[in-house]
C-alpha cells in the first residue's frame, strides 16, 4: 500500500507531500490543478515509461 508520495520537480509540480489514509482517496479539484500531474507521478513509480 502506498502510504505517502513525495513529488519533486516534476512537470509543474516544483514539490509537494501527499498522504494517503487507509481506504478509499480520491482527488478532486478544479481543471488544471494537478490530478493529472500527480496520477502520472505515481504511474511513473509503479514502472510506467516517461513521455
């Protein structure tokens, strides 16, 4: 289980900390804020190949 992900200098993302809880998460926010971002950060840990 993943427990925390700690992003740094990645596309727009200079640095940021997420913590994950037990169960379910889920990321919401407005358009352009980053999900994106950070589901390629985590598909690039898991062995997905960077663009």
């Amino acid at each position: 289980m993943i427990k925390s992900l700690h992003i740094k200098d990645f596309a727009l993302i200079d640095e940021l900390e997420v913590d994950f809880e037990e169960g379910l998460n889920i990321l919401t926010g407005q358009t352009g804020a980053g999900k994106s971002i950070i589901i390629g950060a985590l598909n690039m840990i898991l062995g997905e190949r960077a663009d």
